[in-house]
C-alpha cells in the first residue's frame, strides 16, 4: 500500500493583507451608496454643499456598476475613494451646521 501525500495550499497574498478595509462581511467590496446620497442632500439642503459631496456619489455608483460587471478590484479602488470622499463630506456637512447654530446664536442674542 502506497502512503498518500498530504495536500498543501499556498496563500498567494502575505499574511495580513488577505482583506480589505472597503470588503464587506461577505467579500465583497462596499459601495457606500446610501451614504454618498445622504450626504449629497443633507449637502444641497442644508448648507449648500451639494456639489462637494456629489463626487462622492459619482464613485459610489462607479463602485456599485464594477461590483455589478465582476471587476472587483475596480470596485474596491472606487469604493474606497467613496468612503474618503464621504467622510470628508460629513465633516463639512457637521462643521457647517455647528457654525449655522453658531451664527444664530450670536445673532439672537444681539
């Protein structure tokens, strides 16, 4: 009787580099969508700042259509700049409104 060779399987990417911040719990890359809209009419709405959110929503939906055609890659690259873009965008959206109640604080009590 032959012994039988035991089966090894070699990781193609280094340790710790396996996933990626922009993957979502099943793999598959986040297009943050929901978000970019949110933001983009929170943005037009309250302080005017539609259009520094929009590119956000511009690379969620490139996200969302490399996802949809199987161009993973492209989707993770789209994705993360929409989460950048995001995040930058709230930060405005929170730093605007904080300095509207600001203004009509200092200004009711003129």
């Amino acid at each position: 009787m032959k012994p039988r060779q035991a089966e090894v399987s070699i990781s193609l990417q280094p340790p710790g580099r396996g996933a990626t911040p922009a993957a979502g719990p099943d793999g598959q890359p986040r297009d943050y969508v929901l978000w970019s809209l949110l933001n983009a009419l929170l943005g037009c709405g309250l302080a005017y700042l539609g259009c520094l959110c929009f590119p956000a929503l511009v690379f969620s939906i490139k996200a969302r259509d490399c996802k949809v055609l199987g161009d993973l890659e492209g989707a993770r690259r789209h994705g993360a700049r929409a989460k950048v873009l995001n995040i930058i965008c709230s930060l405005l959206l929170v730093l605007a409104v904080v300095a509207i109640i600001v203004i009509i604080a200092i200004s009711s009590t003129i």
